[in-house]
C-alpha cells in the first residue's frame, strides 16, 4: 500500500499537464520556424551574393572598356598633338629660313646703297 500511497500523492491537475504539453510543443514548432528562416536567409544571402558577384564582373567588364576607349581617345589626340608639333616644327623652320635671307638682303641692299651712293648724288 506504500507504494499505491505513493502514486496517489504525485496527482497533478490534467490542465496543467495539458499546458505543459503544449508549451512544448509550441516551443518544438518556433524553433523549427527559426531553423527555417535561417535556413531561407542563408539561401537569400548565396542568392544575393553570385548576383552580386556576376555584377560586379559585368561592371568590371564594361569600366575595362570604357577606359579602354579614353585611352584610345587619348592616343588618338596625343598623335594629332605630334603631328601638329612636327607642323610647327617645319613652319618655324620655314619662318627661320624666310628671316635668314631676308637679312641677308637687307645687308646686301645696304651695302649696295653704301657702294652707290655717290652715283645717286647729282652734284658729283
């Protein structure tokens, strides 16, 4: 009879049992929802990540070949810039050339007016 005695007294109320059955078993159901999330969030995040890899490499792409074209710009200016130099170049050498006999006539004219000056003057 202890033992039935014993038994007798561990009466819990059936709500009680009932309540902590359920907590449980909400508990058991939100940490598997939690587990779900994270495991959609991890998903969302690979997702998020090779789309962000994938675009990042269309606009390493395309910045690539926008500097390419501002360097070809660039060059394509920088042999307009030699070709205009090398102009100028034979421009001033004409110019130096010009001036050159130019005062080598000049000398000369001075020199034949000097020479001639008396056959210029009529009282000789």
């Amino acid at each position: 009879m202890d033992n039935v005695s014993g038994v007798n007294n561990l009466k819990l109320p059936i709500a009680l049992v009932v309540a902590m059955g359920m907590q449980l078993a909400g508990g058991v159901w939100w940490v598997s929802q939690q587990a779900a999330t994270i495991s959609s969030l991890e998903e969302s995040v690979q997702q998020f990540a090779s789309k962000m890899a994938v675009e990042d490499n269309v606009n390493l792409k395309r910045d690539v070949l926008d500097n390419m074209d501002y360097i070809d710009g660039a060059f394509a200016e920088i042999e307009e810039l030699w070709e205009e130099t090398e102009s100028l170049t034979k421009t001033i050498g004409a110019i130096t050339a010009l001036q050159q006999r130019l005062a080598l006539l000049e000398n000369t004219m001075k020199f034949m007016n000097r020479d001639h000056m008396d056959m210029m003057d009529p009282r000789n």
